[in-house]
C-alpha cells in the first residue's frame, strides 16, 4: 500500500546569549557541573525573574529571517510537569502569543522546484537542566547526576506548519533542517552545535494512506541528526503542486498592521507584520 507522508518538526534552538533568559548566571558549555547557577534558575522561592533582552531580540532575528509576522505583544507562559532536571515544577515556555509566526522557509523540493516549508511559529522559552546518568544505558544504571547549568538556558522552538505547505518526504525533511541551521547559523544566534545539544528537533511523521483526513498513524520520534540508515528511502506516492503561497508581509505603510484575528487573540490589540527579506 502507497502512503502519503506529512513530516513536522519542532526544533529547539540554544541562543548565544551571555547569560541565561531570566538570570545573570553565565551560558558557558565547560563550566563544571551546577557552578553556573543562582536562586532564580534552580528555582528558588521567591527568586523573580528577569527577561534578557538580547534572547528576544535574538528571536525576533530569527522570526524575521523566515519570513514571520511579529507580534507585538507577546505573552509567556507556565507549562507545569514534574522531572527532576526541572527544579521549579515548570518551564516558562509561550503558548497564546509567540513572538513570532506565520513564517517560510523555502527549500527545493522534490520535483526541484522552490518550496516554502510553512513555519507556524518561532517562540522562545527556557531549557531545562541536564541528567547524567551512571552508564550509557539507562537500564543498566544504578544512580543519576543532575547538572543545573543548563537550566534557563535560552531556548529558541521552530515549529513547521502541518497544514500549510508541509513537508512531504524525507528528503525535503532533510533540507529542510540543513537549510533552517544554515539561516540560524549565518545570523549568528546559534552555534547551532549539534554535539553540545543546540539545535534539536522533535520530528512528527504522519501516514496517510489515501490521502485523506484525519490521518492514519502517527509516529514521533526524538532523534535528529539520525545515523546515515535513519533516513529511510520510503517517500511520497505522489505529490502535487505545492499550493500557491506567499508569506504575509506584502502590504506597506499603514497596511502593514492588522487586527489579531484569531480565537482569544481577538482583541484590541494590534500585530505588525514582518517583511523582511534578510534573505532573497
Ligand atoms: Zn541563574
């Protein structure tokens, strides 16, 4: 049987910042475990937060680069679950309001022609603390280490689209995160090492066997990059022409703002939109 594949991502990002989102502790990838640490990443009662300026910026850069439309108000969120790399008992992450959505990336596709991957959105959040276990395999260990170093850190999440001009195949899937870490990497707001951990994804695949909706399965998976035999040669039955798509952003002046228009975000307030073109 023939399947239709959707694949999405979500990509986790560390930003290059000095210090971490809500505290002046120093990023630093080699300092010895929990010796960059302070009351407000561990956790602490009564320690506040304080947003670093430079991580939304950063963000923002990152928004713009895909083609995002910018929100102008912005909202953080609690997302509450209990792990031990997790001292507060939640990750102040954003759901309503991310800083910025609606956004391409284009790749070529598979039938060698531009392809803009939908980006539904580009928020901003804070990574959790590293567990080091006893052994390689977590079976066979016998006691855990946890290093809070990491706890805070900025972290940038790149959702693609499902719906709008998804990924179809695993070789778009491909080039599409080679082409996502080259734009990050060349805007210097990520090193985007892969061996330290700075830029992770999430992948969710979806098979359809006759095209229609919902979906048949889903499978998801947390590996990337994968080893050379991951990527599977099965792909698309067909796939039609992408469905004709621009990014937002093409008005001008006054234009350029709209009203939020969608469930909650119905309000009064205003976004503006990116227009960006940091990249042809
Ligand atoms: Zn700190």
């Amino acid at each position: 049987m023939d399947f239709d594949v959707i694949i999405g991502f979500e990509t986790h990002v560390e930003l290059k910042t000095q210090t971490k989102l809500f505290c002046s502790c120093a990023v630093d990838y080699e300092a010895s475990p929990n010796s960059r640490i302070c009351p407000v990443c561990t956790g602490q009662p009564g320690a506040l937060p304080v947003l670093n300026k430079r991580a939304v910026q950063f963000t923002v850069k990152a928004g713009l680069a895909l083609g995002c439309m910018v929100n102008r108000h912005s909202r953080f969120a609690r997302k509450n679950y209990f792990y031990p790399d997790l001292p507060k008992g939640y990750q102040i992450s954003q759901y309503e309001r991310p800083f910025c959505q609606d956004g391409l990336l284009e790749i070529t596709g598979d039938d060698g022609k531009p392809y803009p991957v939908g980006i539904k959105r580009v928020h901003l959040e804070e990574d959790a603390g590293k567990l080091v276990h006893s052994s390689s395999s977590f079976e066979s260990s016998t006691h855990s280490f946890v290093d809070y170093n990491r706890s805070s850190v900025p972290l940038l999440e790149i959702v693609t689209d499902h719906e709008r001009n998804p990924l179809r195949s695993v070789q778009e899937a491909r080039g599409y995160l080679e082409k996502l870490r080259q734009i990050l990497r060349y805007i210097e707001i990520s090193d985007c090492s892969i061996e330290k951990g700075q830029f992770r994804c999430d992948v969710n695949i979806s098979f359809d066997p006759e095209a229609r909706r919902p979906l048949a399965i889903d499978r998801r998976s947390k590996t990337w990059p994968p080893s050379s035999s991951s990527w599977m040669p099965w792909n698309t039955r067909s796939r039609g022409s992408p469905r004709s798509w621009s990014p937002r952003g093409d008005d001008s002046g006054d234009k350029a703002l709209r009203r939020g228009q969608e469930g909650d975000l119905a309000d009064e307030e205003q976004r503006g939109r990116a227009r960006l073109p940091l990249f042809p």
